[in-house]
C-alpha cells in the first residue's frame, strides 16, 4: 500500500469463487482496507465471506441481488462513513471478484492516484485499461463489446478512453459523494460515472493494465445482451438530450425569425433549448439536480443569450446576411466558451 495515500479497495461481490478468496488474501496480506459488497450470493457462498471477513475483510451483505451499482453504490456510504469517524480514505479502488484484477494492477493504479494528488489539477479519476497489449487473449465479446461502445462513447462527449468497461477504477474523495447519486443499478452505473466526467470538471487518466481471464472470462456475470443495451442506452440518452435541444433551438428559431426580429428569436429560442437540456441532463441523463448548480447554468446561460443575441443582431445589421447563418456564426465560439466556464465553473468541484 502506498505510504503516503491511503485507499481502500471496493469489491463488488455476486456467487464468488475461491479466486474471490485468494484476491482477498493477498490485498490484505500487503496492508490494503477491502469492502467487500456480497451482492445477494448463494447460501454456499457464505464460507467465502467469512474467510474474507477472518482475514480482515469488510463485508457488507445485499438481502438479494440488487446489481453491481447498487453494491458498488453500498462500498461508497460504507467508506464514507468511516472517512466521516476520521478513516482519512484518499481514494476509493473499485475491482472485481472474479480474479481478473491483480495485486500489480491495483498497485499501478494506485500510484497514478498518488501522483495525480500532486498535479494542479489534483487528484484525478483513474481508469484501469484493457486490451491495449495483445488482442489474441482477451475474450472475444469482450475485445469486440468495448470497441463498440468505445466508438460510441467519443462520438457522443468527445472523450478518448479505450476502455470504457473496466471495473478497475481509483476514485478520489471528492467524488465520493457523487458515487451514491449516480443512476444505474447494474453495469450502467459504470458508464454513467465515465458520462459525468465532464460535468464534474474532474480530471481523468487511463493507464494500461494487464487482466487475467479464466475460462474465457466464463466467471463474469456480465451479461452480453442485456448489459450492452444499458451501457449504451446511458451514451445515447446523452446523445439525445443534446440533439433534441439542439433540434428544438433551430426549429423554433426558424419560426420565430418569420415573425420576430433576430434578438427576440434567438432569446426565445435558447431560452426554451438551455431549459430543456438542462432537465434532460439532471433527470433522465445524470439523475442530479443541485440548486447550485441550477444557479450557475442560469448565468452562464444567460450571459451566453445576451452575447448571441446582441452579436448575431450585430452581424445581420452589418453584413445582411440571413438570420440562421448568423445564428451559426454566433453559436459556434459561443459554445467553445460555453463549455470552458461550465468545466471550469458550473461544474467545478
């Protein structure tokens, strides 16, 4: 364990085997704190726990399977209660049961964490990444599942992380909070906390790791359909709340533009797109809403109205050029900034 940052490692347990066991051992075994969340497992399961708990193991039990993040959901209020009597967790590590996250691995994500505490920025989220080595080990629905939702997720928000899957994660404290109100249940829960990174305004690294897989990955409870079609239903509601505000502030201001003069319009129109993207985001997207927050939107949003109104009124006295290329001319650095003061501001931790 790192002898400047304490962390605890959150393991998210559901039917365990004896490499639960082993995993257990050997963190313990180098001084690691380990919460283990027995997700509603088998009654023949229950000797694992016990052992985990002899050998110093945190165990939390679920009265049924309540999903992966639920139970990763329960290591954060467990952890943050201690923090609360004086635990001085830096960091939270959150990996599998199944075997497939080391000792070395968590080490290494572990010291990018440390180091991430010394930057300007502070400390960052930490993504444990697969697949980047060798090709031919890594299961197939595994390989071909993140490629998938790798595309997907860049093309919607813009962010590069190869893999977007990974259970191995090292989240800072600040964060610690934000982990109970993340939406999701199951394995969206995980895409949810890599869809938020922006919002947060919190830094982020991806390291390479190596994964260890038994049986082709035969151990996972990741269920390929099902579990696919959560992860990335959460990119596309994303992707949608932005296309349909943007839909909704073009089309309206189309019709106005007939009826109105350009300042009038254009404020009507970003008035009705800014609200209803900021509702898509807080309730269906990201499931948060903070007075705060709200507060900040708002005058982020309406210093950016009255720039774009007064700016595209100016170009179409000027140049005679029509209401919608204007609108366009105006929008696009307006949304470069935009989105500057909002990491930087609005979201800002």
């Amino acid at each position: 364990m790192s002898k400047t940052m304490k962390y605890a490692v959150i393991i998210p347990a559901y039917n365990p085997d004896d490499k639960f066991v082993a995993f257990i051992e050997i963190l313990r075994k180098n001084g690691i704190f380990v919460i283990a969340v027995d997700d509603g497992s088998r009654d023949e399961c229950e000797s694992r726990f016990q052992t985990a708990e002899e050998r110093g193991c945190v165990v939390i039990h679920h009265d049924g399977n309540k999903g992966k993040g639920q139970a990763l959901r329960t290591g954060f209020a467990e952890l943050i209660r201690l923090n609360q009597k004086g635990g001085g967790f830096a960091y939270a590590i959150t990996a599998d049961c199944d075997g497939q996250h080391s000792y070395e691995a968590i080490k290494d994500v572990a010291q990018a964490a440390e180091a991430s505490m010394e930057t300007q920025d502070g400390p960052a989220l930490i993504i444990g990444g697969r697949f980047r080595d060798t090709g031919e080990k890594v299961p197939l629905r595994s390989r071909l599942g993140n490629g998938f939702t790798r595309g997907l997720f860049r093309l919607v928000t813009g962010i590069a992380i190869y893999d977007t899957q990974t259970g191995l994660r090292a989240i800072p404290e600040r964060l610690f909070k934000e982990m109970l109100e993340l939406k999701g249940d199951r394995y969206e829960y995980e895409m949810n906390m890599l869809l938020s990174i922006k919002s947060w305004g919190v830094p982020y690294r991806e390291i390479p790791i190596e994964t260890i897989y038994y049986d082709n990955n035969a151990g996972s409870h990741f269920h390929a359909f099902r579990d696919s079609f959560l992860v990335i239903s959460q990119i596309l509601k994303f992707a949608c709340s932005s296309l349909l505000s943007f839909l909704l502030d073009y089309i309206l201001f189309l019709i106005l533009a007939r009826y109105l003069d350009y300042a009038v319009a254009y404020a009507a129109a970003r008035a009705a797109s800014g609200i209803l993207n900021y509702f898509l985001n807080a309730k269906v997207v990201f499931g948060k809403m903070t007075k705060g927050t709200f507060l900040k939107y708002f005058i982020v949003w309406a210093t950016i109205l009255a720039l774009g109104s007064l700016g595209g009124t100016l170009i179409q006295d000027v140049l005679k050029l029509p209401g919608l290329v204007c609108k366009i001319f105006v929008d696009l650095p307006l949304f470069c900034v935009s989105y500057f003061v909002q990491k930087h501001y609005v979201f800002k931790k």
